[in-house]
C-alpha cells in the first residue's frame, strides 16, 4: 500500500491512496467542519461547509474535502481569509432556511455569519440528504427520499413503507441537522391517520 | 394503467434498472401522466427504490404525477413571443379555458402549461396543442383553434 504524503496546514500527513482529504485531515488531528458528512455513509458534497483551499501545481482552488482525493504533493489549508469567507456565505445561505439549528447557529458563531443577512425561507430542511441516503444506504428501507428539484425539492416519507419501517427504526432522527426530518415524519402520518396506522399492532 | 401494458413496457427493456427513464417515458407518452400504482409496479419490477423513482419522475417536466386533459395546450413565453403578446394570449387562453398554467379542467379536456421556448420564435407568439404548432398567434383567433379539440 502506497503511502502519499501531503500537507495540511503546514503539517505533514500521510495517507493511503482513495482517501479524501476530509479523511487525511481527521488521522492528523485536523478538524474541518461538516455538515453533510457521516462515516458509514458515501461522501455526498451537499452542504459544502468543508470547503478547503487546495493548492494542485500551486494554483489554489476551493474543493469540498469530503469528496477530493489525496494526491501526492498537495498543499491544503482548512483555514484562511478566503475560506472563511465562503464558509460565512454557505452558513448564511442555510441559516435562511433553518435559522434556529443548533449546529448551524455554532458555526454560525465561529464564521461571523449573520442569519438575519438573506431573506428567511423558512423549508428547515438544508437538503443535506443524511436520512435519505442513511435509509438507503444503511437500512436499505428507502423510507424517505427526495421529491421535486431546484428551489421546491423536498423530503418526504413513503406512507406505505414508513407505517412498517420506521416505528421501530427512527435511526434518522439523531442524523437531522435542523429537526425537518422529524416534522416531515409527523406531517406524513398525519396525513394518513387513519387510513395507515404508523403504530405498530399491540401485541395480544 | 393496467397492469399488462406497464408489463410490456418494461419487459421491452429487459427489465433493466438503467431504463428506468425510458420505461417512464414510454409510459408518460402512453397514458399522459404516471399513477402511484403504475410506479409502483415499475418499483417492483425493475427492482428500483420507490423513493429513487419519485425523485426522478417529479425532477423531470417530461413527467406528469397528476391526471392529464385529453388535450396539452403548451404555450410559449420565450423572449420573441412574449414581446409579440404571449401575455395577453396567455389571457385569452385562460379565459377560454378557465384553468392557469399547470391545471387541467374539471372535464380532463385541455391541460395548459407555459413553455420557455419552442424553437419557431419567427412565428411568434406561438401555441402548441397535442403537437401541433399554431404560429402567429392573436388572442381573437385562439377561440377558432381551441372549438377545433373535443
């Protein structure tokens, strides 16, 4: 196994081929901020809060560090003027959807950003898609998926399949950055009661 | 939808997961829009999560989830045509029709959507119906194209 070597921060690290800088940057003791991201999940690149600049022929370009992969040489830094310009951008960007989440509001503290600075959308969903690809990807139950695109695209639970899955799952509830998911949950069964019982049957 | 001519759709494409959209598209082009249970068979038989097919189908304008009126009326609102009175067509139809963009009539006679751009700007302000291109377009002559569609 080839060992590449790269800077972060001036700090020499060592990884394998195939990893992401996010990775590399995580085995060094460097923390880069994230939102999207989940380890027993595939790297998605949604939330772009870990943007880094990343120095290729020493030209430094901003690139999501949970998807770019190591090369040799590469010189990165997680923190500067620029970054933490975007970062502020990108926070401010969610802030107008969800202005009350708590990991947005912590970032939101370190980057200066201003969740009053964009007109509030208030959808609370970030579009991070951590329930939808941890219920593909991890459950395998596609209970909650994506619906529509652009500006109105949305989660929403399939009745049919979350009256049986999730009552005893819920596994994506702690994943939600912002508490939509939760509501999206509430909303559906709602709409269902009673043709479609979410509850699970009461044992004789 | 039933069930036998879903089936013959799919089976055409070997009931390939990676024809998905072409299955829909067959499907769209057959029946003017996609019902849940017709999704769901295309769900289970091309071994596709149903949350994977929803996300396609409402992502693409190709797609319609909700019933369709026997007759499509695209109107065009690209720059030619809107500067050459798309607008006051657009009023006209609505009137006529009753119904706004993206709507289909109590009786499943027209659906009316707006379009960017079909390509004849030259013949602007134009309307399309089931295909068929009207060009030159005035509001006073939109009552004599749409008495033409039962």
């Amino acid at each position: 196994m080839s060992q590449i070597l790269l800077k972060i921060d001036g700090k020499e690290v060592g990884a394998r081929e195939g990893m992401t800088i996010l990775e590399a940057a995580e085995r060094a003791g460097i923390s880069i901020p994230t939102l999207c991201h989940h380890e027993k999940l595939e790297p998605y690149g949604a939330c772009r809060i870990c943007t880094v600049e990343a120095e290729i022929d020493s030209r430094p370009k901003l690139v999501a560090a949970c998807l770019y992969p190591v090369e040799p040489n590469l010189v990165v830094r997680t923190r500067s003027e620029k970054i933490d310009k975007t970062r502020k951008m990108i926070l401010q960007l969610l802030l107008a959807h969800a202005p009350d989440a708590p990991a947005l509001q912590d970032l939101a503290k370190e980057y200066g950003a201003d969740k009053d600075r964009f007109e509030k959308e208030a959808s609370f969903c970030i579009h991070c898609g951590l329930c939808v690809r941890y219920c593909a990807e991890v459950k395998k139950k596609n209970a909650v998926g994506f619906v529509d695109r652009g500006t109105r695209r949305e989660i929403g639970f399939i009745p049919e399949i979350s009256s049986k899955e999730c009552w005893n799952c819920k596994e994506c509830f702690p994943l939600c950055p912002t508490s939509a998911l939760q509501a999206a949950y509430v909303l559906t069964e709602a709409l269902m009661t009673p043709a479609i019982s979410f509850k699970p049957e009461k044992e004789e | 939808m039933d069930k036998e001519r879903i089936d013959r759709i799919i089976d055409k494409h070997q009931s390939e997961a990676s024809s998905l959209i072409q299955v829909l598209l067959e499907i769209q082009s057959e029946n003017h829009w996609l019902p849940k249970e017709t999704l769901e068979r295309v769900s289970e038989k091309l071994q596709v999560p149903f949350t994977r097919i929803q996300h396609i189908a409402s992502f693409y304008k190709a797609f319609s989830l909700v019933p369709k009126g026997r007759h499509e009326i695209h109107l065009c609102m690209g720059t030619a045509c809107h500067v050459r009175g798309a607008p006051r067509l657009l009023d006209m139809v609505q009137d006529l029709t009753g119904i706004k963009p993206g709507e289909t009539d109590l009786d499943m006679k027209f659906s009316l959507e707006t379009v960017n751009c079909l390509g004849c700007c030259a013949l602007g302000p134009v309307m399309e119906v089931n295909g068929k291109t009207h060009g030159k377009m005035l509001p006073s002559k939109t009552a004599d194209v749409l008495k033409n569609y039962e």
